[in-house]
C-alpha cells in the first residue's frame, strides 16, 4: 500500500517533469531551430502512428487466430 507522501512526491516529480519538458519546448520554438524542431515532432508522430497501427492489426489478428483456433 503506498502511502499519501509517496503519492504526493510521485505528483510532485510529474509536475516538474512536465514543467522542465514545456520550458525545452518553450526554448526551442523561440530558436531559430523551431522548423526543425517541428518536422522531427511530425515524422516522430507518424512513425508512433504507424507502429501502433501494425501493433493494434497484429493484436487483432492474434485474437482472430486464437478464437478460430479455440472454436475448431
């Protein structure tokens, strides 16, 4: 059982870390690398998309595979 100052430092931590993430987000949307910075947010969200497409058709095949395995 964890307990109430645990939980609090976890909430702590996440706030910091989300914090520190939007000041090098807020820095490098001021820079003169914003382009760049942008593209590389872009191609890396397409690639997350892609990878948890194929990993969601794959999921879908398995319990396809196994229901008409288990009815047979």
């Amino acid at each position: 059982m964890e307990t109430k100052e645990h939980n609090n430092s976890k909430i702590i931590l996440a706030v910091l870390a989300g914090a520190a993430i939007g000041v090098v987000i807020g820095y490098f949307l001021n820079s003169d690398k914003k382009d760049e910075l942008l593209n590389d947010l872009k191609v890396g969200a397409s690639k997350l998309k892609d990878d948890l497409t194929e990993k969601i058709d794959d999921i879908k095949n398995s319990v396809e595979e196994h229901l008409k395995n288990k009815t047979t």
